[in-house]
C-alpha cells in the first residue's frame, strides 16, 4: 500500500489485525497476517478459493514452495488462481522446491539492465581490510573480555569476529573509516551499516556517535540503530530515513532487518560489516 500503488486509491486494501474485507481489487498481506496460528484456523479460509485471480508471491524463495511449508498450504487453497512468484534469488540447493512449484523462469531480469534502465544503482565497491582480518587475531595471556572473562588461548579469523568473539577494536576502527569517508565525502550521505547481530549493530552505532559528537550534538538522530529489539521507534527511524526532505537520520546500523531490501531512494553508502557469504545477497 505504499506510494507505488497510490494511484489504485481506494481498490487496494492491506490485510491486518484479523480484519476481512472483501470489497477491494488489490490485496497486500504478510504470511503471518493471514497463516494459521494459535488464535484461528488461518485469515485466508475467509476467501473462498477462487476469490483471487492472480496471487503474486514476492520473495518466493523464502520457503513458500516448500512441500511442508504452511505457505505450501495458503498457495495450494488458491490453486484456482494464476499464480506468480519472483525472486532475486537464483537456482540454489536450498531453494529448489520453487523451481520445482513454480517451474522455470518466464521472465529473467538482469542486476545490469535495472542499472541501465536507471531503476537499481550503479554501484563501486570500496574494500576495506582491518588488521585482524588480513592477520587473523589472537589475545595476549590472561586477556580479558568485555565482561570479565578470559579470552581462550585460540587465532581468530574474520568467520569469528562479534560471533565467537568479539573486537572493540575492530568495530571502532570501521566506524573510523567509515567516518573519515564521509568526512571527504559527505556527511549526510544516506549510509547503511549491516552489522553481524543486533548487539554489534549497538556497538557500531555508539562508536560512529562518538566519532561523530559534533553532528550528534546538533542532530541527536544522525545515527541510529534499525533492528528488531527497536519496534515502533525504530520504524519510525526508518521512515525519517527513507524521507527525502529529512536529512536525518543519516546513518542507520542493523543487522538483518533491512536485508531483505528497502526503498530509500537517497542512499549513497551501504557498508558491510560483517561477512557476506551469498553472492545475490551482496548484490
């Protein structure tokens, strides 16, 4: 129901909070709105079967073709409909049960032609490596975590960093070069921080507020943290973010909220602060 479907007006209606409507021509709803759970047998099974004519599944590859799926289940009520699944996502072992639902491609859409179409970015990549990735990293005797423990005596390489352990230095050091980027660059330049877990992204998000006082001193929301624990506020973090006309926040950390994809039109920078092992993901 956002901006791109405004001009359907008053035929789109999203599904949510257990109400049914059934006067509209457009649909939009998340699997959890209208799944089964423990409160009721499942929202969609108040649309008789063949009340849809088109069914459009976006990120199909997340386990909605699963033969054991309760997606499987939704998809196969509407059978009667046409339906069509997309997915950035290519042919991969863990996501053959949607080739095998929906079949081949009808229609293939390449990362180049959406950047030559002027609808995906054009992108750089700028690499960065800390010294503890290039090295490895190993503590000296008897050093202590973040919380009083002994660090066991092991060599550390990047796969472990904010997961087996975790690295002020590291964390501070990328919040540095990202800021000093910005610095000859622009500092308002819409940036992403995908960080390794939630409590890294607070991590990332305290060192940049530090690195950045004399922004955070006349912009209190010039950099803030995207993730779950945030709920409401970080939405609405969100929204002030994807806003064209507000120049803060300036710079988000998350971890896996936002990978998912989001319409932020300015977005200049995005950062990668933690490993990325999926080549569509990285795109």
């Amino acid at each position: 129901k956002d901006k791109t479907f405004v001009p359907f007006g008053d035929a789109r209606h999203k599904i949510e909070n257990g109400e049914v409507v059934q006067s509209r021509e457009m649909y939009f709803a998340i699997y959890q709105a209208i799944a089964e759970d423990e409160r009721r047998p499942g929202l969609y099974r108040e649309f008789a079967p063949d009340f849809f004519d088109l069914v459009i599944i976006d990120e199909c590859h997340r386990g909605s073709a699963r033969a054991d799926s309760t997606w499987r289940e939704i998809l196969e009520y509407f059978e009667p409909a046409v339906q069509f699944g997309m997915t950035a996502t290519p042919l991969r072992d863990d996501n053959r049960d949607t080739y095998e639902y929906f079949g081949n491609p009808v229609y293939t859409y390449s990362l180049r032609q959406g950047i030559e179409d002027g609808f995906l970015a054009p992108y750089r990549v700028h690499r960065v490596i800390t010294t503890a990735d290039a090295a490895g990293w190993r503590p000296s005797k008897d050093e202590l975590d973040r919380f009083g423990r002994e660090i066991p005596d092991e060599e550390y390489q990047t796969k472990d960093f904010e997961r087996v352990v975790a690295l002020r230095a590291r964390t501070q050091a990328m919040a540095k070069h990202l800021s000093d980027f910005m610095r000859g660059t622009d500092r308002f330049a819409k940036t992403i921080v995908f960080c390794v877990d939630q409590e890294h992204a607070a991590e990332m998000r305290q060192a940049l507020v530090n690195l950045n006082a004399d922004l955070v001193k006349e912009y209190r929301d010039y950099v803030c943290r995207v993730t779950a624990d945030e709920g409401a506020i970080g939405l609405g973090h969100l929204a002030n973010f994807q806003d064209i006309d507000k120049p803060t926040p300036a710079i988000l950390t998350t971890s896996q909220l936002l990978s998912t994809g989001v319409d932020a039109e300015t977005v200049k920078n995005v950062v990668l602060a933690r490993v990325v092992g999926s080549r569509p993901e990285f795109k």
